[in-house]
C-alpha cells in the first residue's frame, strides 16, 4: 500500500516537472525579465519629458550627448534598470540570431 502511495507521489513531480518545463522556457523567463525591466523603466522615468527633451534622431553628435548626460544624471536606480533592460536585450538578441541560424529539423516522407 505504501509503495502504490510513494509511486503516486513520485509521478505527480514528475508530471508537474514535465508540464513546468513545456510552459516555462528559458526564452520566455528572458522575455518576461525583460518586461520587469522595461515596466521599471516606465514606472521611474517620465518618458514624456525625455522625449521632449530629446534632439532630432537624426542628430546624431546632439543624440549621444544627450543620452550620454541624461545616463550620467540619472540615479542609481534608473541606470541599473536601464542597464538590466540593454542586457535582456541583448542576451534575447543572441537566442533569436542563433535560433534563426540553427538548421530547420527536415522531415521524413
């Protein structure tokens, strides 16, 4: 009786295990910090100020310092979210370069 009872315990973590990892991917766990941390951003920054402020786009000498003073000028907090959001970015970037250069699984007639 105890054996059937440690066998339902058993496969009930690894049914729950088995359904975790197909609905939670390391992609998706990277898309939703990125969100966190683009919501941070949104939730510290008055990203209407800062677009009124901004220089033309295509200024480019204008833009760099602009974003290179406001970067300075920010507080810590708004600098370590900015940073956590270019990181996932870029972390999100690599995984969708290297999942577009994988080969394709070719199917079999």
């Amino acid at each position: 009786m105890e054996a059937n009872i440690l066998k339902k315990k058993i496969m009930r973590r690894v049914y729950t295990t088995y359904a975790l990892r197909l609905i939670i991917n390391r992609f998706s766990l990277k898309c939703t910090a990125l969100v966190f941390f683009m919501v941070g951003v949104v939730s510290v920054v008055s990203v209407t100020d800062v677009l009124a402020n901004m220089p033309n786009l295509l200024d480019t000498a204008a833009l760099f310092y602009f974003s290179k003073y406001a970067f300075m000028n920010a507080g810590l907090l708004v600098q370590a979210l900015f940073l956590g959001t270019i990181a996932f970015m870029i972390w999100l970037s690599k995984d969708l370069i290297l999942f577009s250069l994988l080969p394709k699984p070719q199917r079999l007639a």
